[in-house]
C-alpha cells in the first residue's frame, strides 16, 4: 500500500489558535521552533547514526513521552533503537528487534504505509516515514502517564515528514553510491575481459607467427628432399626404386604434420577463407583416392571406390574438401592392417551428399568414439600399424566439414569390427555453366619451352627444383641471392620468374619489382614460400605475382602453373 503521511481528519488540528491562553500558544512556538531547528540540523546530516543521536537529543524537548522506538530500514536488514523514562539519547535494541509492548503498532505502521495508534485518547502512535511508497522507517512514541494531544500529533507529524526527507536523501545517495560502485565494478570487469581478449589475441597472433615460421623453416629443407626424389623416380630402377619411395613417403608424411599443425591453428581461430564454388563430389573423391593410394598400397590395402552415376554436387571449397576426405581415408589406413579393405562410397540421400569411408580396421571403443574428432587423440594401434600424425587429421576434418554447414560422424560396431566415417553436406544444383574438373593427365613436358629464372637462397632447393623445371621441357637459370638475379635477367630474358619470398636482404616482392623495372619484355612472377596462409597467397597476388607455391612444391601444381604461364 502507497504510504500516506497526512495526518488523519481527527488529528487535523492547529499548533496555535484564538482559542489557546497566551502562554499555550508561546509554549507552542517554542515547540515549533524547536522542530524547525531539528529539522535544519537533520538536512546537513550524512549516516542514520547521526540521525539517531539527533532524535533522541532534540525530540523529548518538544514532546513529552516515556517511551520512543526508532525503526530504520537499510538495504537488507533493520535496526531498532529505543529511548525509556529517564534516557538521554536513543540506544541500539540488545535485542535487535522491536520492544513487544509496540511490536505489533510497529508492524502495522510498516505494512500499511499510514499511521497506527492505540488508546483512546491515543497514548502510543507509530508513525511511518517515506516517500513515493517506499517506507525507510517508523517512529513509534508512547506516553504511559498520560496522552498525546492534536498539538503533540501534528508535531510528530512535522517531525516524521522532515525525517522522511532526509532518510529519502540517504537513501538516494546510497543507491547512486552503489550504481556508481556497480558501475565502476562493470568497468573494471570489462576493462579486465578487454586486457585478457587482447592478451589472447597477442598470444594466439604470436603462436600464429611461430608456427607460421616453424612450417616456414620446416618446408624449406622438405622442399629439396620431395623434389630429388620425385627426380630420382625417373632415373632410378630396380631395388633403388623402393629406397627411393622411403625416402619420399616419409618426407610427404613429415609434410602432412607440418600441414595439419598449421592447419589446425588456422581452422580453430576461424581464419581459413574457404574458396566456394559449386563442386561434384565425385571428383573431389577421384583426387582424394588418387592422393591416398600411395600408402595404401604401400600396405597392400584394397580401395574400393562406389560413385552414384548422378551428380553429387555441393557448393565448397574442392582442395578442402579433397583434404577432408583424404584426412578419412588416411585415417581409415592407419588403423587398418595390411591387406585390409577400405571402402570411398558417395551417395545421393534427401537433398544431402553423403561420403562415407569404410574399413575392417581395429575399430572403436565407446570412449574413443566419444573423443575421435578431438584435437591430439588417437587411438590404439599395435605395431602393424602405420606411424600415425599428431591427432589432428579428424579435429581439422569436422571443423571444415561444419564450415561447409555438414556434419561429420563416426560409428563402429565395437574393437575389431571395423569403422564407418560419414560426411553429409548439402547437395546444391550444379550450375549449367559450371566446368567439371577436365580428366586429361598433363603432359609430361611442356608443350611451351619457357625461359625460367629461378630465385632461392636455398642452394638444394634451388638447384632440384631447377632440374625439376628442366625435366618439364623448360630453359633454366638459377640465381641463389637477389644481386645475382639481377645480373642474369638483362642477357636471359626470362618470361617467368620463379622467386622465393624469404630472401635476405631483398625479399621477393622487392626483386619482383625490381625485375620489371629492369626487363623491357613483361616477366610474369611465381612466388615461392614456406609460408601458406590464405593472407600469404593474397598479399603475393597484391604484388603483382600470378601465383604462390608452397614449399614443397607438388609436381603437378608447379607443372600447372608453369602451363597456365605458357598458354597465357
């Protein structure tokens, strides 16, 4: 109930009347006087304490009464103070609640938000004091020798009105103390999470720059070693054939935990830039299984390979969905035995794609299938088995599956049964115009002989990757620093430079320039690099590059870039 301060129609009465002998009516004055000057001294105060010790000072001067409670409401509790025949000055309640003599007047005046009396004529009143419906407190006053007259109540009620001003004043200024307290403490908590997202992103860019160097560093002795021995396989024959392949295969696989290591940090910070296009996943598994049979034949494993004769078209990056379903196959692999069977099967499913891989592999348990697209969990595998990565392979799969908006799911029957790796994508209408991947194998030399100036400050990977483009059919220069580069453009001519970004001194989009300021014809430019990010391959492109290989550079994606330069 709203609480009401005006005083009811019985006690309507005047401080001083005609009525009154000359000395009521100065008595009277007196009296007021004094509340006027309570009432000035509470409006400077600043704590209920001070309060307290003012009532109970001025109050029994301007009336007469045995016995006075004060009642104050704080934030989340009540305190009590009481003043009796013969006391000074309002004391705190030893007993933390109200006397019971007034202990039920108090709780009415409290509920009710108007005044409470008892007696007639009234000899005990408690009076609530508020403002706008909220009551701070109850003054509650009683006089056992006689009773309260129209005079006294009136002045009560000047008293409670004063004191319900400067209770509602505290109160406020409580409540703008704690706003500004919270406020501050809001503050500080988002100036703490805004330090603690910055102090993140400066260590997740720093991890980013390290692992970007570590593939940077770790490519850059890979690429000489995967390009000798793809040079080796065309030389060598008989056994040496097999020492060769060795060598290769565990050079591609330290390749593949550099890629997935990169990998896996740009995929969880959300920072792979996927290239859409509308792709038949069919093709997508062709280059998948084409990418994968090395080692499964290296374990004697069958691959079966089961396509629907419609088109499986979904709209997705096509090198990383390749990844993703290579990732499963290789997967598959590792935990299959020798001469184990591996199944690739697309199928066509209620608007969906769906690529599942097979095999009658080692299985899963009911915990490893709970944690086998976690980062950095791999399952058991007995000695049989093929090395295995970092446990990265499927954490990297259903992150870039859930970015094409599919889903990835694994099932297994139980340890030795097998398992089952399914990928559903939405399936999109292929476009009229959209090309499919043309199956012509390129040639094995370039229909086009092109001068080559090739840059690198890595003499092996320079030089297997010189002969690398010589095999292709083209003429070569090499240069192992900028200032030889620049010494053998004028007199070679070249018509592609192939140059590596990390160069000392002079990086590689510095001599790019360099280079077309120098020659009179156009030089179109390759950029070569440890560093692969999708912002690496764009800043190249910004320089005025037509392409960035990767080191190591895969014979096919050189061999492409190198035609598409010829037919240009």
């Amino acid at each position: 109930m709203p609480i009401s301060l005006q005083m009811p129609l019985r006690w309507k009465a005047t401080i001083c009347s005609a009525s009154c002998s000359p000395v009521e009516n100065a008595r009277e004055r007196a009296r007021l006087s004094l509340v006027l000057e309570m009432v000035s001294e509470l409006a400077s105060l600043m704590h209920e304490d001070d309060i307290l010790r003012v009532v109970g000072d001025r109050l029994r001067w301007i009336i007469e009464f045995e016995w006075c409670e004060f009642v104050l409401i704080q934030t989340e509790m009540m305190s009590f103070a009481l003043m009796g025949d013969g006391d000074d000055s309002l004391k705190p309640s030893l007993l933390g609640q109200a006397s019971s003599r007034h202990a039920k007047l108090i709780d009415t005046a409290l509920s009710s938000g108007v005044p409470a009396s008892s007696g007639t004529p009234i000899s005990s009143i408690a009076y609530p004091m508020g403002l706008r419906g909220q009551v701070f407190g109850v003054l509650c006053l009683s006089s056992d020798r006689g009773t309260f007259s129209h005079r006294d109540l009136r002045l009560v009620h000047h008293v409670c009105t004063s004191l319900s001003a400067v209770l509602a004043r505290l109160h406020q200024e409580r409540e703008l103390k704690n706003r500004r307290n919270e406020a501050i403490k809001l503050e500080e908590q988002n100036m703490r999470e805004r330090i603690a997202r910055d102090e993140a992103r400066a260590q997740g860019e720093a991890k980013d720059a390290f692992l970007a160097m570590l593939g940077h560093e770790l490519r850059n002795p890979l690429a000489p070693i995967i390009t000798a021995t793809m040079l080796l396989r065309r030389e060598v024959t008989g056994t040496a054939i097999g020492r060769v392949e060795v060598i290769e295969r565990q050079a591609r696989h330290l390749n593949r935990l550099v890629s997935d290591l990169l990998d896996i940090s740009r995929v969880t910070t959300g920072k792979v830039n996927l290239q859409r296009a509308h792709v038949d996943l069919r093709s997508v598994a062709r280059k998948s299984v084409e990418m994968s049979l090395p080692a499964m034949n290296s374990k004697k494993q069958e691959l079966t390979l089961s396509l629907p004769p419609d088109t499986a078209s979904v709209d997705g990056d096509e090198a990383r969905l390749a990844q993703v379903l290579t990732n499963l196959l290789n997967n598959a692999s590792n935990y299959s035995s020798s001469g184990g069977r591996i199944e690739l099967r697309i199928e066509l499913e209620n608007g969906g794609v769906i690529a599942s891989v097979i095999d009658d592999g080692i299985g899963m348990s009911t915990q490893t299938l709970a944690t086998a697209f976690d980062m950095f969990v791999q399952g058991e595998r007995s000695h049989e088995q093929a090395p295995g990565g970092l446990g990265m392979g499927l954490a990297v799969s259903r992150a870039l599956v859930e970015m094409h908006g599919g889903q990835i799911t694994c099932y297994s029957a139980g340890e030795g049964l097998g398992s089952r790796l399914t990928v559903w994508l939405p399936q999109v209408e292929m476009d009229a115009t959209t090309a499919l991947p043309s199956k012509n194998v390129l040639p094995e030399r370039a229909s086009v002989s092109l001068r080559v100036l090739l840059v690198d400050d890595n003499r092996d990977a320079a030089d297997s990757m010189a002969e690398l483009v010589r095999a292709l059919g083209h003429e070569v220069r090499v240069a192992y620093d900028p200032a030889k580069a620049l010494m053998l453009a004028p007199t070679f001519a070249p018509q592609v430079a192939i140059l590596d970004i990390g160069l000392p001194i002079m990086d590689g989009y510095q001599l790019g320039n360099r280079l077309r300021a120098l020659l009179s014809a156009p030089v179109r430019l390759i950029g070569l690099s440890g560093f692969g990010q999708e912002s690496d391959r764009q800043k190249s492109l910004a320089n005025g590059f037509v392409a960035h290989l990767v080191k190591p550079a895969e014979f096919a994606a050189l061999r492409q870039a190198l035609e598409d330069q010829a037919s240009a």
